[in-house]
C-alpha cells in the first residue's frame, strides 16, 4: 500500500483553497454590509472587496476546471461580458456621469437629447440621449444595472435558500409531509410566475424590498423541486445509511450529509434563474408594478421611452433593452458553461 | 452473559405484492471476542438481519417479531434517542460497498470527528487524535496526512480500512460488518481480514461477519450460522460445520468452493435459483433444489433439531446430507 497522493501539511492546496473560499465569503458579506449599512470602510473600498471577493469565489468554484470551463469562444466573450456588466453595476456611482437619482443634477432643458449631444454649458456628453427628464440613459443604465442585478441575486438567493430547507426536508421526511409540501410546489409552479407576481405587487405595492419578496415566493418552489429530486437519489445511497449507522442525529445527516451532496446542480439552476429572476423584474417593472421611480430598473427605464419609440426616440428604450439583452444572454450563457462544468452527469 | 441474543427475529417487508418475510425466525448469540459468521447467497436476509440488528431497516421494511437482545436488554424497547446513542458508539456496522459508504464531498477528518463527537463531549483536536491512531491501528500510512483527503483519493482497499476505523472509532462491544471485503480484490481482502480478525481479538468485540463466501468465514469466524430464505439452516461451530455439514444447502456451497486435493474434479453445483421470497414453498424452502427432497420435504417444513450448544440445523434428511458433498 504505498501512498497514491502526496500531501505537504503547510501547502496543502485543498486546505489552502478551504481558505480561499472563507475568506472571499466573508470578505463578499463584510462589503455588502458596510455598503448597505453605510458604515465602515468608504463605499469605494467597499465596492473593490465586493468586486474581488466575486471573482475570488467564482475561482474558488471553478478551481481546477478552468480548461474545461474556458473550453469555446462563447465562454471566454460570455465571461468577460458578465464580469464587465458587474464591475458597471459594482461601480455605477464612480463610473457614470450623472448620477440620475440626484434631481439637482437633472435638467429638463436637456430632456430627450439624441445621442452624443451635450447639455446647455457643455459641460457634460450624453453618449447614450437623454429621457423626457433630461437624466443621462448611459448613467441611467449602469444605476439600473445595479437595481435589476441586486434585486435579482437577493431573491434568487433567498429563494434558493428557502427551497432546499422545504425540497431536502420533503426527502428526508417523506410520507404525508412530503405528500403535502411537494402539491404545495406544484400547485405555485401551475401558475404562471408573471401572474403570481403581479398579483402580488398589486397586493404590496411599490418597493425594492416588495419586489425582493413577490421574486421570492414566485421562485422558491423550481428549488424546492430539483433539490427534493437530488436528494430523494442521494437518500438511498450507501454513505446516509452508514451516516445513520453512526449514530448521527437526523439534522446533522440531512445539513451535513445529504446538503452538501445536492449542491451541484442547485449552482446551475441558480445562475439560469438568476437571468430568469432579471427578466421577470424587468416585465414587473415595465408593467409598472415593479421598483419604485425613484430607483429606476431597466425595466423601468424601457418603459419610460416606450411612448417615444414611434415617434423617432428610440434610444430611451433601445440602450436600456440592449442592456438588459446583453445581461441575460451573459448570465445564460455562463450558466450553461457552469453546468457542462459542474455537472458530474453530464462527464460520464 | 452473551454481547448479543437474538431470538427469533422476524422482519418482514410490506410491499404492494404482498408480505416479503425477509427474516423469519433467526436466532443466535454471540459473546464477548466471538465472530459469527452469516453465510447465505443474495436474497437470503443476511444483510436486513444486521440491519435488523441497528434498527436501520428502511419502511415498508418493519421488525414484526423476535427480541434483539444486547447485554440483556432488547433493542426493540429503546426510544430512537437511546437507540441513536448505541449506534456507531456500542455497535457499528460496516458497509459493504467501500466506494459508497464514506460521503464523497466530506474529509476523512470531518466524518471521524463527527462521529467521535456525536457520542462523546471531547475537543475537535482530542478527536483527531483519537482518528488518527485508529487510521493507523487499521494500516494506513502516514494518517496525519490522510485525514485532509477526501475518499475519492483512497483506493477501494483503503476505503474499506477508512470505513473500519470508523467502526472502531469508540471501541464498540459489537461490530456488524456486512459484506466488507466482497467489493475488494482477494489480497486486500486477505489482508483486511487479518487486520480485522486480530482487532477484534485485542479489544474482544463481538462480530458478526455476514458474507457469502465460505472461504472467508473458515479462517476468520468462531462460528457459523447458514441462511436460506430467510432462515437459519445450519448453525455450529465453525469446524463442525464445514467439515460435517448436516443440510445439503451448507454441503452445497462447500462443494463449489475449489479447494486442495480437489484438483480436476467438477465443482457440485446448487441447481435453480434462490426463490423469491413473497413465494416460498409450503414445505422445506429449500426442497426444490434439493436432491434429497421427499414427499415430507414438500409438505412440511423441517424445525431446528439442536445437536448441542448453539449448533442445530433445519432438515428432513440430514444425515443424508454429506454424501453431496463428498
């Protein structure tokens, strides 16, 4: 028995990674919340350790599969699209000329400007025209940006976390209790989400955190079912059995057995919706239901230009579309690397 | 007073297609330092009789009837909780697929950890150390090292010896070991059963040693007890029984071992496959297989007839039973 693997105890690349991944982790938590929380480091600082601890994770997650997730064109221009829209959205209050939530700054003298016009003392360029508000469609755009994405995440986020408790305790329990949990499930994915969420923002009204929610309740169930399904398969393997076997009480076996082993294709299914969640944000606040006008969305900054299309304006609408398409498309398309890569099924 | 009595146990499974009795009436003891080997082929309930033993048969599986008796105290009475606390601490079970039994995105380290601390309150690095000179009780090199790997870095063989040492990890009175070294080739098989065989003897934990390879049980078990279709059908000491099989099932299985003197003769062979158990025979359910069966085999089925301590078989015909073999 002579041993197959060599491992250094101070340069030990899994330890070192381990690390990695804990450090990037805190560092993406302690960023948001000096940002949110408005305490702390300057938001310039902040935003930097937010954007490094993204990227640090993404490596973390990636690690060791770099060939095969970089294994087209489409992966490398999809990458650098993605990681150019975030670092927009991370750095939208640096980067854009106007900031457009800042009435003071807006002039309506300025108001529906073609592209690559200037305002009154020239002293600032519209690249991308200006809306009826006289507010600049580029920093519009990148404020946007950062709306539509945040949101997203956020409700992406907690809808995943919300659907693996519900889909890994139905496996676990099974019976009557995942009899019930599951029709739950069923019954919310027979409606279509468009409409569950308008139902809702009609019911809450205007807001960030509404919208943050009505994405939560339309998207927990997709969750909720996948895991239920990878966790029914990983029940019957011979390590739960040896886990039980151990003595291990049920919830140790279920978070710290059963979870970690359906975490796989719970990471892909989350970066589609992520792009599904934009999407679905976007319609919200295009209908008028969605993130309050003071915080325009893309969505929102679509819908403004919509009455001007036919008369000529298309930049309104247009650049913000653009925007939107090019986000979506990004986030499609590394999800479907993300999934080539991650996805031990699909290897064998 | 034995580690472990079983008397009569009786776990049945209710499927849509009827009542499966996987196990029908086992019973056995074991003491202190003892190995019993449970032999049978796929099918006859030795592996659902160690589950029995854990209370880890999954529904529609249930325990209808029988007591498990460990130190005198039935297992059947005890509340999860306290059931919980015996598992993996006074009896542990080993699997018999090495590639399965450990969980592949966890360390070594956090599976021995846990499962040290789930039934002591000692330190993180208390419980390293305990892993650590168990890893390396059972023969595996530079443990220290190993603990940071993950199991698809072992091989086959010493995922088995990963899997044992964390039977072994609280120094249990009983190990159920099903199948260990099945998936294993035959030198780390060997190997493993004499690391097994001479830990079981220094700490003197009972094992029950279920398998389906005659060969194995004959250098390692004290005795040996013979399963078919969900019954026990021969039952003695490990040398009695091989070399004085009483049912022509046991004569059966040694007549297909290829062994030495036996060199150019034919293998006997079992005709027929096992039956399926939601459609035993009336009689003997071994009869239609059996060259020996008669009218009475068909009919009736055949009691325990003890011939001495813990020694006893099932059949109609049982003298008449070594001349198969021979």
């Amino acid at each position: 028995m002579s041993a197959d693997i060599h491992i250094a105890p101070t340069t030990d690349p899994a330890k070192l990674w381990r690390i990695a991944s804990r450090v990037a982790g805190l560092a993406v938590v302690a960023a948001l919340v000096m940002l949110l929380g408005g305490v702390g480091l300057p938001p310039l600082w902040s935003r930097i350790i937010l954007l490094v601890g993204l990227v640090a994770l993404a490596a973390v997650l990636l690690r060791g599969k770099y060939a095969k997730f970089f294994s087209g064109p489409s992966a490398y221009v999809a990458t650098a699209c993605l990681l150019l829209l975030i670092v927009l959205a991370i750095f939208a209050t640096e980067l854009s000329p106007q900031n457009p939530y800042d009435l003071r700054q807006l002039d309506i003298m300025d108001g529906r400007q073609p592209p690559g016009s200037t305002n009154f003392d020239r002293t600032l360029t519209f690249h991308l025209g200006t809306d009826e508000q006289g507010r600049d469609i580029l920093s519009g755009i990148l404020y946007g940006l950062r709306v539509s994405l945040s949101v997203s995440i956020a409700a992406t986020l907690i809808a995943m976390l919300i659907g693996v408790v519900v889909g890994i305790y139905a496996a676990w329990a099974g019976g009557r209790i995942e009899a019930i949990l599951m029709r739950i499930v069923d019954f919310q994915l027979s409606f279509p989400s468009i409409l569950v969420a308008l139902m809702l923002m009609a019911a809450f009204g205007r807001g960030l955190d509404k919208i943050v929610i009505a994405l939560i309740i339309v998207q927990w169930a997709y969750y909720a079912r996948t895991v239920r399904g990878t966790a029914l398969s990983e029940t019957r393997k011979e390590y739960i059995d040896a886990a039980r076997g151990l003595g291990l009480p049920a919830w140790r076996i279920v978070f710290g057995h059963l979870l970690p082993n359906c975490i796989p294709p719970l990471i892909v299914i989350s970066t589609v919706q992520v792009a599904n969640t934009i999407v679905l944000e976007s319609s919200l606040s295009f209908l008028g239901v969605g993130v309050p006008i003071t915080q325009p969305s893309l969505g929102l900054l679509i819908a403004n230009g919509y009455g001007y299309m036919l008369s000529g304006q298309y930049w309104m609408s247009m650049y913000p579309g653009v925007a939107l398409l090019a986000i979506v498309a990004a986030i499609n398309m590394v999800g479907d690397r993300l999934r080539d890569t991650l996805n031990p099924r699909l290897t064998r | 007073m034995s580690v472990l009595d079983i008397r009569d146990l009786q776990t049945h499974f209710f499927t849509d297609d009827g009542v499966v009795k996987a196990v029908d009436g086992v019973s056995f003891s074991l003491d202190a330092g003892e190995v019993l080997g449970l032999v049978g082929e796929s099918g006859s309930g030795k592996s659902v009789t160690g589950f029995s033993i854990l209370r880890l048969v999954d529904p529609p599986g249930r325990v209808v009837g029988g007591e498990i008796l460990f130190h005198g105290q039935d297992l059947a009475q005890l509340s999860n909780r306290e059931m919980r606390s015996l598992r993996g601490n006074r009896i542990a079970m080993i699997f018999q697929d090495p590639m399965m039994t450990l969980n592949p995105v966890l360390r070594i380290e956090t599976q021995m950890v846990e499962a040290v601390r789930a039934h002591e309150r000692i330190s993180h690095a208390a419980a390293r150390d305990r892993a650590i000179t168990t890893l390396a009780k059972v023969g595996i090199p530079s443990a220290a090292e190993r603990l940071a790997a993950y199991p698809h870095q072992f091989s086959g063989g010493m995922r088995q010896r990963v899997a044992i040492a964390i039977a072994l990890l609280n120094g249990p009175e009983l190990i159920v070991a099903d199948e260990p070294t099945t998936a294993l080739d035959v030198t780390i098989q060997s190997q493993i059963l004499a690391e097994v065989q001479e830990l079981a003897r220094e700490t003197g934990t009972a094992l029950i040693w279920i398998t389906h390879d005659l060969a194995v049980v004959a250098g390692l078990a004290d005795k040996i007890s013979v399963m078919y279709a969900g019954r026990i059908v021969e039952s003695g000491p490990t040398d009695q029984v091989l070399a004085a099989p009483q049912h022509p099932y046991t004569a059966g299985l040694l007549g297909s071992i290829p062994g030495h003197g036996r060199r150019g003769e034919r293998l006997t062979q079992i005709p027929g496959m096992a039956p399926s158990m939601s459609r035993l025979p009336v009689g003997c359910a071994f009869a239609p297989r059996c060259d020996l069966a008669s009218e009475i085999c068909r009919s009736t089925a055949p009691m325990v007839t003890e011939t001495g301590a813990g020694q006893g078989y099932r059949c109609h015909h049982p003298n008449a039973a070594q001349k198969v073999a021979t």
